[in-house]
C-alpha cells in the first residue's frame, strides 16, 4: 500500500464518523470543520502501518486510528484560541474559533477528545483481543494527556517569552508532538499483538521520528512557504516560543533532524521487508525542507 | 456505608491521584486547585453505591469513580470560561482561569478529561472483568459526550436568550446534567456485572435523579443563598439561560422535580434493600430547596 491508500481509508473512515444525526447541528459543524479540513492525516496512516507491519486485516485498527486523528484535531483547536496560539489561519482557512466562536471551539475541542475515546471504546467492546485494544487505548491516553501532549502544550505556553535551552525545547517537542505519534505506532503493534522487543523498537521509531517532524516543523516557520504551509510563518520567533531553532540554528537543526531519522529508520530493521513503508515515510519527512 | 464515607473514600483516591511528580507544575496546580475544592462528589458517590448494589468491593470501581470526578471538573473549568458562562466564582473560590489564566485553564481541562480515561484504561488493564470494564467506559465516554455532557452545553450555549420551551430544557438538562450521573450509575452497575433489567433500572434512576437535581439547581439560582452555593445567584437570568424555572416558574418546578425524584425510587424496587442508600440519596435532593 501507498501513503495515499492509507490516507484514502482514513479520510473515508473519518467522513463516515461525522456522519450522524444524534449531534447538534453547531456542534458537529465545528468538529467536521476541523476534522474534515484534510491534511496529511500522519499519526492515523502511522497507526494503520504500524499494524500492518504484523497483520494485514487494517479494518480491525482503523477506529483507533480516526480516534488518533480526533485527538490531533481537538489540541488543534485549542491550541489555536486567543489564550493559547491566537491563530487566525490553519490549513488555509480562518481557525475554528474565527468561524464558531470561542465557546463552541472550545466545545468542538472537548466533543473530539470525547468522541475519540467513544470510537475506540464502542471498537474494543468486540475486538478480537481486548486485552490488546485495552492496552492501545491505555497508550493513546497516556501519550496525550498529562505526561504528554497536554504536558508538553502547557510547557509551551508556560516557557514562552524564556531562553531556550536544551533541556526544555527537548521536553516540548518530545510531549507536544512526538508523543502522539509515538502513541501511534505504539497502538498499532499493540492492536497487531507484537512483542515487547517490537514495542520498544515501535516507541524508538515513533519518537525519533516525531522529533525530526517538529524540527522541521520549526524549520518550516523560518524558511517555509505560506501558500504551501496554509498559516504565518515567522509566528514562533514572534512569539518567542522554545524552538530548536531558536536555541541553535537552521543549520544545525537540520543535521539534528537527519539524525533522529537515522535512528528512526534503524529501529525498523527488526521488522525487516515490512519494515519498508516507514522507512520511506521517515525519510520523506526531510524532503519537507530544502 | 453512609454518605460522608462515600466520600471520603472519593476524597482519599482523589488526592492520591494528584500527587505525581511527573506532570508539570502549573498543570498539575491547576488540575488539583479545582479537582481538590471539595464538593460533595455525588457522582462518584453515585457510582460506587451503584456498585455496592451488587457486590461489596468497592475499591474494584474506585478508579472508575474518580474518573467521573474530572470528567465533572474539566466541564466545570470550561464553562466557567469567559467565552462560556464567564463565571468568576466557584465554590467560594475564583475560578480557574482567574487564578492560572485561560490558557492553562483550558489546557487543565484538557488534562482532566485525559487523566479521566488514563484513570480507568489502567485500571481495566488488571480487571478482574475487561468486558465490565469495557462496558463502563463506553457509557461514561458517550454520556459524557457529543451525545452526552459536551451535547447538553452546546446547546445551552447556543440557546442563551432565547425563549425557552419544554424541549430545548428537557434537552438541555438530560444532557448537560443528568447524563453524566446516569453514566455514573449505569458504570457502576456493568463493574458489578449487574443483568439487563438492573441496568434499565438504574439508568431509569440516574435519568430522573439528574432531571430533579438540575431543576433544584435551577431553583438555587432563583432563590437560594449566596454564602452556602458559593457563587452568586441571579445568574441564569442575567444570562437569559433555559431553565426550568424561566419555562414554568418555581411553583411548577418543584412539583415536577418532585415527581422525578419518585420516580427515581420506584426505579430502585428491583434492588430491594440493597436499594435504600440511593433512595434516601435521591429525596435528599429536594431536601436543598424549601
């Protein structure tokens, strides 16, 4: 399979999620706005292939991996309100806030995280294994609360405005994003019953690789293209936020980054041909800057 | 068990949960400064005598318990928010974006809501039922959701002055109140592997209790104290909210929670004495207005 083929399932999945009547009409339009806005849908196309590097059968992971989605979209959301990022522009269209209001942002933020668990929930009440999907969601939670990405966001906000220093731009960008991609791959070999060596190697994967993604996340924000990127660039350096760059560099963050996709795809071997379709995905991540 | 052990067993494991030196500091405060305001914690309470319906071990369903509490914190912290009810008083305390500011306030919501189904995932990692389990979270996922809890406030926000009618209040207070303590009760009941008829039972129960406690709480607006709520009164009229008492008057109001609080104890017959707790709970609910 593609990276499109995965992203085409996902896409339909989450349309399909949206689609429901029992919802308040604001509501689900707030949610659909955001979830529906398209995107790369990285950490959900992680989860399927994390799967699919012990079993083929990608229906049985494709809620959890929607969930993952939702999950991105709610942080999202509330990352972009006027107390947090005060973004005007996600994607190339006016922030949710800017469209709904701030009350029902925030809703549509709360409504997501709710509904994610809900969809993996209703999944794992006839999983195959609940054991299995009991522990992929315990991941998911984990990775994206309060010792991850929620962590990782209140950091951010906290440090703003502070000299970088390695200690806490590390802590940021390893909670604040690469946690939630950790926590994909994580679920998926979970989902697939791998084995505790397959897990660690699964974790090492997914946090090198969502180290060099912010990286180049930030490099982006010097050097990236507003059309392309769909939002400002310049934001962090306005704002002061801890960025790999700010604390040392384009040059340097660059060589970091490849670094970390090295480690990233070493981890891999262990899953030997399988292990094909995230190599390319890890090294393409670099591609996004010149 | 009386209530106050109840709730000290709540109140134990609440603070126990908070004491971890693995998640930020100022989330961390902010979490804890309205999880640890006290209350009276009815709907873990709820959810363990639910429990205790059918078995005696309750600390089997404690997690679960408190899980409910955050859920119940987070939406409180959210609502309170300017763009939302705007509240600066909460338990005689300000409330949490006035002590932390809102985007900490928003991100110690998102924490909650999170640490909620850490909570319970971890917890159904070593249940002696991972089908119980499963169950109840499900309910509290939905009930607290975008059919649920996060419905219910989409709604009273979007109807803000606007005329009331039966059907919009009805809406407004199954979802935004009463859900999250049917939720409780029917939680409570699938740990303790209750049958069919016992979950009707108890989520007949939870429904009207919840109706009866949001008209009462409505009735406090109108006409309680200030010193005892902690917070002023008046409000839901200042805010043109929907309310019972807007739709109907006081008169009307108490008659009609009346009627729901029996309800609620003809629910309870098929728990025969098991059941007396929860009934003496539910006409306690009328006990708060004269």
């Amino acid at each position: 399979m593609q990276y499109e083929d995965y992203q085409a399932l996902v896409e339909g999945a989450l349309e399909k999620a949206m689609k429901r009547e029992d919802v308040p009409d604001k509501l689900r339009q707030a949610m659909a706005y955001s979830l529906l806005a398209g995107g790369k849908r990285l950490r959900p196309v992680l989860l399927l292939a994390a799967y699919a590097l012990k079993k083929d059968d990608l229906e049985t992971a494709l809620p959890y991996a929607i969930a993952l989605e939702m999950i991105h979209s709610y942080s999202l959301i509330h990352d972009d309100l006027p107390a947090m990022d005060d973004d005007d522009l996600r994607r190339g269209k006016p922030t949710n806030h800017k469209v709904f209001g701030e009350g029902i942002a925030i809703l549509a933020g709360d409504g997501l995280i709710s509904m994610a668990f809900e969809t993996m929930l209703t999944a794992a009440l006839t999983a195959p294994s609940p054991k299995a999907a009991l522990t992929a969601m315990e991941a998911i939670a984990r990775r994206s609360g309060v010792t991850g990405m929620v962590a990782g966001q209140a950091v951010d906000l906290a440090m703003e405005g502070q000299m970088p220093t390695k200690e806490s731009v590390t802590y940021i960008h390893t909670h604040k994003t690469a946690d939630l991609m950790t926590s994909a791959v994580e679920a998926g070999l979970y989902l697939a019953e791998a084995d505790k060596k397959e897990i660690e190697a699964g974790i090492m994967f997914g946090t090198h690789l969502g180290l060099a993604f912010q990286m180049v996340d930030d490099l982006l924000d010097v050097e990236g293209d507003e059309n392309l990127l769909g939002k400002k660039i310049g934001m962090d350096t306005a704002r002061e936020k801890m960025t790999w760059v700010a604390l040392c560099g384009a040059e340097r963050t660059k060589a970091v980054a490849g670094s970390h996709v090295d480690k990233a795809v070493d981890a891999l071997g262990i899953f030997k041909e399988r292990g094909k379709f995230l190599e390319t995905l890890a090294n393409s991540t670099l591609y996004r800057v010149k």
